[in-house]
C-alpha cells in the first residue's frame, strides 16, 4: 500500500479534490509540506507516537448537516423570545400584554369607544328581578359561554323571580347561584343557555387614573346603553346597605333601581341616594365620571382593549326625585380582582 491509500485508508482525505484535473496518481510522490509545521505538543492522555492519533493540528470539517443542527438549537433557545417579538410588532390582537391584559377589540378599531362597545356588548345583559316588595332593574356581565353572569347583590337579593334579556333580545329565566352581600355580588345562571359571549375578566391592579374607560348596561331599562369617561380616582371606600329588608324598603319607596334615584350607598361619611340602614358593608371601589344611571348596577366598567376591570355599583345623583335624578359625573364600580377572588365562593353557592 503506497502512502497515498494509506492516508485514505485512515481517513484523513476522504474528500473530493477541489482542483479537478491535478489528482495525482499512486505511482507519483507525495510532497510534504514545505516549510514543515512547528512541532505540537501531544494532545493530554495520548502519549506522542500513539496508534490512530495524528500529529500535529487537526483541522474539523462541518458539513451542512452539523450547520443545520446548530442553527435550529440556536433558533430553539431564543424562538419563544422572537415569537413574542413578531406579534407584538404585528399587534396580534391575542396577544397577552404584561399587564395579562388582552386585546378584545379589532386592531383596526384599538383604543375607539365604538370598537369597544362592538366587542363587548354582546356580553352585557339587563336583568329584572321581582321579590314580595316590588321589581328593580340592573344589568349584568356574562362570564361564560353556558350563562354564568356576574351582577351586584342589590341587583337580586330577595328576589323570587329573575329574568334576563341579553343584547340581541333572547329572554331567559335565571336562579341565583350565590350571593355576597359584604361586596355587593352575585353570580346568577341562566337556564338553557349556550353559545353565549363571555366577556373577558381584566387587571383591575394595572388600572390607573385617567385611563379611558366604557360602561355598558341598562339604565332605566334602556339596554345596551354605552357612555364613556375616565377612571377619576382609585380605592374609594364605599358604603352600601347588606340588610335584605332595607333593600325592599328602598324599593318599596321607590329608590329601587329603574325607579328613582339610584341605590343608596354612603362616601365620605355622607349619605347619597337615601338611607342605606344599619346594616352595612364598606369596599374599595374604582371611581369614574362615565355617566351612569339607575339600572347600571351590575354592568361593565370596560378598559379600551376590550377588558371588564370593574362592575358598577353605585353612582350619585343631585336629587332624589325621580323626574330629575341623573348621573353627575361620579360613579363607582367594584373591581374586577375583588370579583375574580370571590368566584369560587359565589359558585360554591355562598349567601353572606
């Protein structure tokens, strides 16, 4: 075997020659290599001269294959980061954004109040309750598909009958599932429902003063109403009544919601709206001037992308009488984190 095929056969030029047409034969010397390399140490554990380990550097071809692995473990320890990348760039309207806030609302109609009112609409109801006292109205927030809905408990307690009309005027019959007359909630079901639009549950923690917000309920039984504001204030203690008997009163004397002047709750140690008992609750609620009426309570206090941050409550009017009582700019809703946290209670059947 002539030195040429024993390099072969070691395996040190198995590979094509890149000048074509100077190939040299087996019968033609091999020159070595002028002027010769410096002397290289032995590599560690392989004593110099060892069988089947060259001398000297040895150089590592990669080929396509070992590129093409590289390249992919690469892409695979920085995909998620570039994946977030592209949609953020491209406004991915399922994109969650660090707040955890989503994006309901069409990007071609981001940060409008009609594109709002489009994407959430369909996920507020009105809700009529009736009890041995009278009937009062208020709306409610549809939270999933097969008809849970979330509403304040003044909206229902004490009620014997509850029927809900949803926006595109289906009317069901719902039950009170739970209550929580120390926030003023309550989750309500409907019967026989299915393919409802559950609205989208935000951040009330990432909310801030001067956000842009929407409301969207029912005052006065108008349903579907929509006004806009700003949030004015943050973690404003309100007071309302938790006494089942003070709220028939209430709508005995036609203070009940739809009939007057608005659920009477307590702010800064002043009455608004009548007399709201001896039994009472205080929470922390999220202010806004969006124009809310009698009839609101329950509804949606919304962020521009489309996300329920708050369920409204209460809002103070200037006047009693129900031929002029209005909203004047001062509204207040329950946030939304209060309602996620006491879910579970209210699904459990919680009457409190």
């Amino acid at each position: 075997m002539n030195m040429t095929e024993s390099l072969r056969h070691h395996g040190e030029y198995e590979h094509a020659n890149p000048y074509p047409g100077t190939e040299q034969h087996a019968s033609s010397p091999v020159s070595p290599e002028w002027p010769p390399p410096p002397a290289q140490p032995p590599a560690a554990g392989f004593p110099e001269g060892q069988p089947g380990r060259p001398r000297g550097k040895r150089t590592v071809r990669r080929g396509p294959a070992a590129l093409l692995a590289a390249v992919a473990i690469v892409a695979a320890a920085v995909g998620g980061g570039t994946a977030y990348g592209i949609q953020e760039l491209t406004g991915s309207d399922t994109v969650a954004s660090s707040s955890t806030s989503t994006h309901v609302v069409p990007s071609s109609q981001k940060g409008t109040v009609s594109g709002v009112a489009a994407a959430v609409s369909p996920s507020i109801v009105e809700i009529s309750a009736t009890s041995n006292a009278g009937s009062s109205t208020g709306s409610g927030v549809i939270i999933t598909g097969d008809g849970e809905i979330i509403t304040n408990n003044h909206v229902v307690s004490g009620a014997s009958s509850v029927k809900v009309t949803t926006s595109d005027g289906k009317r069901y019959t719902a039950r009170v599932v739970g209550t929580d007359s120390s926030k003023d909630l309550a989750l309500i079901k409907l019967e026989d429902a299915s393919g409802l639009k559950a609205a989208t549950l935000g951040d009330s923690d990432g909310v801030g003063v001067g956000d842009q917000v929407v409301a969207i309920g029912s005052p006065e039984g108008l349903t579907g109403t929509v006004t806009s504001g700003i949030v004015s204030a943050l973690d404003r203690d309100v007071t309302v009544s938790t006494d089942e008997g003070q709220q028939q009163q209430q709508q005995q004397q036609g203070q009940g919601q739809g009939q007057g002047g608005g659920w009477p709750f307590e702010f800064g140690g002043q009455e608004f709206n009548g007399d709201t008992g001896s039994s009472t609750t205080t929470y922390k609620a999220i202010q806004t001037d969006a124009s809310l009426n009698p009839g609101n309570s329950g509804g949606a206090l919304i962020d521009m992308n489309g996300n329920i941050i708050g369920i409204n409550s209460a809002m103070y009017s200037a006047t009693e009488s129900s031929a002029s009582a209005g909203s004047v700019g001062l509204g207040f809703a329950i946030p939304v984190n209060t309602v996620k946290a006491d879910l579970s209670a209210l699904r459990a059947g919680a009457d409190s």
